[in-house]
C-alpha cells in the first residue's frame, strides 16, 4: 500500500476546478443537444431519383448510371443503404464519375427478406455478385466500399483467370481486423453469445444492435460530430452534407445472421483475413495472389476501418497504387473534400488502364 501525504489526504476538492470542469461540461451538453436539435429541424429530405435497373435478383438491384467508358461496378457493404455513393446533388460519387468517361454501375444489396437471411458471404459473393457482373458487358474494374471491398477482393480473385475483372478499388476496405486494437476487436467478437437470441428470432443482426456496435468502436464519436454541426453555418454545404449523410446512417439495413457470425467471430475475433484464414467458396481469400492492376484509398482520419488494417491489405497487392486522403471513413466519399480526395485520383487510375 501506498502512503498517504498527511497534508493532502483529507483536503476537499478545490472549488475553482470543480466548478471550471461542471462549467465545460455543461458547455458540451448544451452543444449536443444544440446539435441534435438542429439535425432533427432541417427540412432536407433526398430527392436522387434512382437510375435504370439493368438486373435484379429477389432484393437486390444492379442500378445502371451510364457513359461510354470503361464499365466499373460499384460494391458496397452489406450494412448500410448502397446510396451513400448517390447521396445528393453535387454530392454523387457515381454521377460525377458518369461525367468523366466512366460507365458505374451500383449494386443495391437491398433489405435481407426470407431468402438474404439465411445467405452466408459466400453466397453473397459466389451468388449475388458474380451474377450481377454477368450482367454488364465486356470487362468490367470492380470497386468495393469498406465491406463491400472484401466481397469485391474475393469476387476478382475468383474471377481474374477468366479476364471479366480488368481492374480492383478498395475503398476503406479493412483486412488485418487485430492491427489497431485487438482487444476492441475481440470484445466486438465477444458480443455474439449475447446476440444469439435476436439472431435466431429475427434472422438477422438487427439495425439497432449493429449501432450499438458501431458505437463501441468510437464511443466518443456520435457526441463529438453533434457539437461541431451545432457551430456550423447550417447553409453551407458542409452543414447540407452532414444532414444527408446522418439521414443515410439513419436508414440502416439488417445483416443476415449467417453473416453477422461470420464477420464478428471470424473477422474480428478471430481475424481470419489478416491471418489468410478466410475462406469463400472452400478457398482461402489471399490478395498475394491478384495479378489485375489495383487501387486502395485509405482514410487516415477513419475511426471505423484504421488505416493500419486497409494498409495491410495494399502491402500484399502486388500491382497497387494506394493513396491516403485526409479524410474520415464517410468524408472521403461522400463530404465536401471527396472529389478532389478521391474521385478524381479514382477516375485518373481507371484512365491510366
């Protein structure tokens, strides 16, 4: 045991700091609640009008944007709405690109119904996917978004002997789950005993659980973008932005049980990518074995996917061109920085093909 300064250890605390720590805190809670007042006020609502279906499968759409140019199909995570890549005027990833000699096309995964929930990744990937690529003629650069670029790695892997896949983008795609904290990652993991039972019920992992989660990998993150949008000119298309993509965050999508297991056992607990232990289809994922041209774009300010863990996954592609904008997991698509940080250092390597 330690010992006690006698002429400290029973001194009351100092007025001045508590008072100066309740007054900063006070300050907080009133930017938050100012913050959460003025999301829920706005009047934006999304008026995108979505492009033409070119296939569809049960729930899932593959939506066709246009242009003349090389054909890149966009894959995006099982969790989250497909149009964060769409997300409002002046703020498309995918239109903006159809300006610039690009032809995109988006695969809409949809809501899990009675047939997605009982879907594992590999038939996402070996079903859901390599269909929708069957549909777009000739060669086609698959690009993948955080999730979605591990069902994309996977899909042009199995695909690059067959020459349909003539290029492959991650986009803040994770792989080595135990780079930043394992710890964290193994308490994600070990939430899955707990969940068992909504799992069976539903089918799925519902959306207010996969919040929750999201939640345990930055606890201090939903308080924090609150307080900066109460101090923002609310005309500004930064404020316009955040309004759009809160709404996204908001209009969330169930992940089919088989999967839910899959990713937060084995990626995260067990981290099987980065251990070139995940397997889809029987076969092992290795990214050492693309021999196609690729494109990595790391965020350095993503809370969600570290850059160490999207970096582990460029270091093993052999043919890779990697950048790593100043930008956060969302912003780096999607805010007010993202064409100059990524859509047009996107659209200059598709040209460079």
């Amino acid at each position: 045991m330690g010992l006690e300064n006698p002429a400290t250890a029973h001194q009351p605390p100092d007025p001045e700091k508590l008072r100066t720590a309740f007054e900063e805190t006070l300050r907080g809670d009133r930017a938050l609640i100012a913050g959460i007042a003025a999301y829920r006020a706005d009047p934006y609502v999304r008026g995108m009008r979505d492009p033409p279906v070119l296939w569809e499968e049960q729930e899932t759409r593959l939506l066709d944007y246009g242009g003349t140019g090389p054909a890149v199909l966009f894959v995006p995570s099982l969790i989250n709405r497909a149009y964060i890549l769409d997300l409002m005027e002046g703020a498309s990833m995918l239109r903006w690109l159809g300006a610039q000699g690009l032809h995109p096309y988006l695969l809409d995964w949809g809501w899990p119904a009675e047939v997605e929930r009982h879907f594992t990744l590999t038939d996402y990937i070996a079903g859901r996917l390599e269909r929708a690529l069957a549909a777009i003629p000739g060669p086609v650069i698959l690009a993948g978004y955080c999730m979605g670029g591990l069902l994309a790695l996977a899909a042009a892997l199995r695909a690059q002997e067959t020459g349909k896949i003539s290029g492959l983008a991650l986009l803040a795609t994770p792989w080595d789950f135990h780079a930043d904290d394992p710890e964290a990652a193994r308490r994600i993991a070990e939430s899955v005993p707990a969940l068992e039972p909504v799992l069976k019920f539903t089918g799925t992992l519902p959306i207010d659980a996969l919040n929750t989660l999201f939640a345990m990998v930055d606890p201090f993150g939903v308080g924090n973008k609150y307080r900066d949008f109460a101090t923002q000119d609310k005309t500004k298309p930064r404020a316009l932005r955040f309004v759009a993509m809160e709404d996204w965050l908001a209009d969330g999508v169930p992940l089919a049980a088989p999967v839910a297991r899959e990713a937060l056992s084995g990626w995260y607990g067990a981290n099987t990518p980065g251990r070139g232990q995940w397997r889809v289809a029987g076969l092992a994922v290795n990214p050492a074995a693309l021999t196609i041209p690729a494109f990595c774009a790391i965020p350095a300010r993503d809370k969600l996917v570290p850059a160490v863990s999207a970096r582990a996954l460029a270091e093993k592609l052999s043919r890779c061109s990697a950048i790593e904008p100043s930008a956060g997991h969302i912003g780096m698509v999607a805010g007010t920085n993202a064409e100059s940080s990524l859509w047009r250092p996107f659209a200059a390597w598709v040209h460079s093909l």
